[in-house]
C-alpha cells in the first residue's frame, strides 16, 4: 500500500528537500525542527551539477540562480606561491557537458528557497521549537497529533533519529577543523582569482576561497589537523583557536597569512564523520544526509549527497510502480543499497583529495608534476560519475 503520511526530523537542507519530494507524490509531510525558528547558519557552500538538477525538478533552482554565482573555473594552487596548479572549467561548460550548472553561494540562501517553497506547500507543515528526543512512532504522534507512515532522521550529525535505528552509525571526530569566514572583496589579495573557486594547497592544511554575492565578499574555509572541543558542531573560535588557526598555515604566502590574521572570531568547526551502521530500521524510520553518513568536506559533496538522498528516498518510498508498490520494509532496503555505493565512492574521492591537498615532500612533487602535465579533459571525466548522476526520484 503506498506511503500517504511522512514525519520528518530536522528542517535543514536533507529535512526541507525531503518534504518537497514527497510532496510531489501527494505525500502529507510534517517537519519537526528543534530551533524556534531557522535562523542563518553557516557561511558559503558549493552546488554541483549533481545537486542542481534535483533542485530544478523540485522548482526551486530558479529562486536560487537570482542570487549565486556560477565559477567561471575550480582551481588548485599553491598556498606558499598562490601559482596555478590546475584549473578545470566550469560556468557554461558544466552546464553543457553534466546539463545543469555548478553554482556558490550563502548556505541561508538555500534554505530560505527550500523553506519558502515547503511554506507554499499545502501537503508540508512545518513544526518549530519541537525537540525530539526519541524518534519513534509514538513520540512524534504526540508532537503531531497525527500518524505517520514513515519516519525520516534528517537531523544531522547529532541525529537524535539515530536512537530508532538499531546499529545506526555513530558520529566521532575525524581529527580535522574548518575554520570558516567571509571577507569583504576589498579585502582579498590581488592574486586570488575572484571569479573562481580555488583550493590553495599546503602541508598538512589548504583553504578553499569562492565569491559570495550575497555578501559581497568571499568565503573562506581553512582545514587543518586540530584538537577535539568537544560533542558540538559549530563554536566561536577563541585567542587559542585563533593561534592554532595561524600556527596551521604559517608556512603559506604572506597574503594568505595576513587575510587569515585580520578574521575577526572565525567559526571553529570540528568536522565529524559517521561511520558504518544501519540506515534504516527495517520497519518505518530511515536516516538520511549527515545523520546517515557525515562525511569530510573535501569533496564539497556534503549537501548535494543530502539532497540525492531525499529525492531518491521519496523515489523509493512513494514514487515507485503505483500498481504495485513495494512493501516499505523493501522500499527501504533498496533504498539503502541504491545509495552505499554512491556514498562510498563520494568518501573515498574525498579521502584521495585530502591526500593530494595535504601531501607533502616528494608527494607532492609527484602531485605537481601531474596536475600540469595530465589533460584538462582527462580530468573532467573524473568528475562525470559524480556531476552527471540522474538521481532516481
């Protein structure tokens, strides 16, 4: 019998396009968030190809175009000289060779257009400052008055969903922090290139640096090894913080060094990854994004994985043959096998580039030699199985 009802927990990125694609096969969705109200969070993200064309079949690409940018290339380069390394085009050539764009922007800036577009949703009711403990059947009843069919963890790191799921993965500290800030464009050195996205490597750290229009300015990310502060996802980075910041990429250009040492109380992210585990329960309650696989940023994958697996969920789950659907037992099984692979490939492209941004020695001579010598087309077809994938909703 097809799913009518959904509960989902947690109005971030995987909670909000969840609804949205549920709602597309006339699936009653409530969304129950903890926070009294969504408020911005976070600084810049990137959107690739991936990602985008989700969000074109959801509606809300258009609203969000208004106000990105789309790199004209992503680059690599050195973070002692600031030299070009490698430089892949983007901007018209991702649109033509993976059919959607790749585009940067404010992290509010999607979540406003996904909560704008639930908001207009007669089949989405949003619930605020619902803290959920314990997601099961009984307990979200009682926060919604309502029966659901299923359950959806899309609470993040933290996921207090991963309570309902037997063996569900477990969240611990990968060993390295983000410190995150933006910067006025006055601001950025002459020789970072303002219409890209550029990684600058070092030993044992880099920084990623892309315009943000909402702001006006760039954003800037700095990851490197740092101490463990603890079961939290975001702090206030303080005086030692800050020294470890600088400490970390003392070797770099000295316009690097400078812009770094003129952040004012950059945010200190310990980045934390969740390990192998069961998504679902086998029953009615299934993880998703962060809560189900929390993986390290060096592959700018994190939100667009989050959003194929709320489009490919309600795919599973709702959209399949209507004349006979799959049991939801099933329907979660074969979700959960439809996305390890992808998510495991995605994991493993990170690991490989933490290893080439990070690599030091005659690693890295290695690594350089083949960034200028191997061809920009060998290099775009690495990125077909990930920016070309047609999520299955």
């Amino acid at each position: 019998m097809p799913i009518k009802s959904v509960a989902i927990v947690g109005a971030g990125i995987a909670g909000l396009t969840a609804a949205l694609s549920f709602a597309r096969y006339g699936v009653d969705c409530d969304i129950i968030e903890q926070a009294g109200e969504l408020t911005e969070v976070g600084a810049g993200l990137q959107l690739s190809p991936n990602a985008a064309r989700i969000l074109a079949e959801l509606g809300v690409l258009p609203e969000i175009e208004e106000r990105w940018t789309e790199p004209v290339s992503v680059e690599l380069a050195s973070g002692k000289s600031l030299a070009t390394l490698l430089s892949l085009p983007m901007g018209a050539v991702a649109r033509k060779r993976w059919g959607a764009p790749y585009g940067v922007l404010h992290r509010s800036t999607l979540q406003n257009a996904l909560l704008q577009a639930v908001t207009r949703n007669p089949l989405c009711r949003l619930h605020l400052g619902k803290r959920i403990e314990n997601a099961t059947v009984d307990v979200i009843a009682a926060t919604t008055f309502r029966d659901h069919d299923l359950i959806v963890g899309a609470d993040g790191v933290w996921s207090a969903a991963r309570f309902a799921v037997p063996s569900a993965p477990t969240a611990t500290f990968s060993g390295n922090i983000a410190w995150r800030f933006t910067v006025a464009a006055n601001e950025v050195p002459s020789a970072i290139n303002k219409s890209a996205v550029t990684a600058y490597l070092g030993s044992g750290g880099h920084i990623v640096a892309y315009p943000l229009k909402e702001v006006g300015g760039f954003n800037i990310v700095a990851i490197a090894l740092g101490a463990d502060p603890g079961a939290t996802w975001r702090a206030e980075s303080s005086g030692r913080q800050k020294a470890m910041l600088m400490e970390q990429f003392r070797g770099f250009s000295p316009d690097i060094v400078r812009l770094l040492d003129s952040s004012e109380n950059p945010t200190f992210w310990p980045l934390y990854q969740a390990g192998p585990g069961r998504w679902h329960n086998g029953r009615d309650t299934v993880l998703i994004g962060d809560a189900a696989h929390a993986m390290m940023p060096f592959a700018a994958q994190g939100a667009a994985m989050a959003i194929e697996d709320a489009f490919e969920l309600a795919g599973a789950t709702a959209g399949g043959n209507a004349e006979k659907p799959l049991p939801l037992p099933q329907a979660l099984a074969s979700f959960e096998a439809l996305r390890l692979p992808r998510i495991e490939k995605a994991r493993k492209r990170a690991s490989l580039n933490r290893f080439a941004y990070h690599a030091r020695g005659p690693v890295r001579i290695a690594r350089d030699f083949v960034f200028s010598t191997r061809p920009t087309e060998a290099f775009l077809n690495d990125f077909d199985w990930l920016y070309g994938y047609r999520a299955k909703g």
